[in-house]
C-alpha cells in the first residue's frame, strides 16, 4: 500500500513539473514569437537570399517556377545525417520537378565540417550559408533537422522533420503535384 502511494505521489510530481516546463516553453515561444508575422499553412514564406557554397545567390519568397523544399540543418546533427540519403534520393529522383535548397544554420557550425558533411552526402542540390541566422530566425527555427514545403506561389504547404524515405517522397510527390 505504502509502495503504491509512493509510485502515485511520484507519477503526480513528473505530472506537475511537465505542466510547469510545458507553460514554461509556451511563454518563451510567444515571446520570441512576438514582433514577427507568424508563418502559416497556405501563407507566403518569409523571402531571404543567402549565398551558396558555390558561391551563387538564392532566393526564397515569391513566385518561383518550381515547388521548393527548404531543409535547415547543421554538420554536428545526428538526425541530419540520417536523413541526408533520403534528400539526396528524392532529388536525384525528381530534380527536374522541384528545387532543394539545403540551408546550414553556419553561425552554429564551422565551414570546413559543413563542406565534409556536403562531400559525403554527395548533395548535388545547393546547400545555402546562413551566416548570420536570419533565415533561421524568421522561419522560427527550434530545431534540425526541418524542412518547408513551399509550392510555386511561395506559400507553405507542410512543415516536416526527418520521415523514412517513402514517406518523404510522398510529400514531395504531392508538392509537385500542388
């Protein structure tokens, strides 16, 4: 009996605290959120340009003439690494039907182990430099991997993290077709 109080006076604790963290989360995002528009399923994308690895310029925003996915990641990011093949994969596969562009959050990872992570994922998509964090930030990024599906008007059709290899084809399969 003693030991069953115990177990529910402990089950009844972690209830409380995950309560107090999750208000906790909730005040800290409607303060970072406060100031920018927030971005919504079938509103325009926040539009930046970022230089590339190859040195080229790209722009997200606007009207496009291909659907675009915009995948945020990082060089130290296990999950990113498990993910790499399966854009790779779908890219290779559909690249005449949609743009990838593989945006670094550099100012938290170093160049060099960004172009070894390009080099052996053998990403043949741009993979865009966001120095500064700015794209980052207007995206409301909270974490990498994830991805924007953004369809030829500039408008956000889904935002997805790292999924099984079919299930992300799908998803692109359906933005092409959007």
């Amino acid at each position: 009996m003693k030991r069953n109080l115990l177990i529910f006076g402990f089950a009844l604790a972690l209830v409380g605290l995950a309560l107090v963290q999750n208000n906790r989360i909730d005040r800290v995002l409607s303060v970072s959120a406060a100031g920018r528009p927030e971005i919504k399923v079938e509103s325009p994308v926040p539009a930046f340009t970022l230089k590339g690895l190859d040195g080229g310029e790209y722009k997200v925003g606007g009207v496009r003439d291909k659907p675009l996915m915009v995948n945020f990641w990082a060089s130290w990011c296990g999950p990113c690494r498990e993910e790499a093949p399966a854009l790779k994969q779908v890219y290779d596969r559909y690249k005449g039907q949609f743009d990838l562009y593989a945006v670094n959050v550099t100012r938290g990872d170093e160049l060099e182990a960004v172009r070894r992570f390009v080099n052996q994922a053998q990403f043949s998509f741009p993979v865009l430099l966001d120095t500064s964090g700015e794209a980052a930030d207007a995206y409301r990024l909270l974490f990498v991997p994830t991805s924007f599906l953004i369809d030829r008007q500039g408008r956000l059709k889904e935002v997805i993290h790292v999924l099984p290899p079919d299930q992300l084809e799908d998803k692109i399969k359906r933005l092409i077709a959007s």
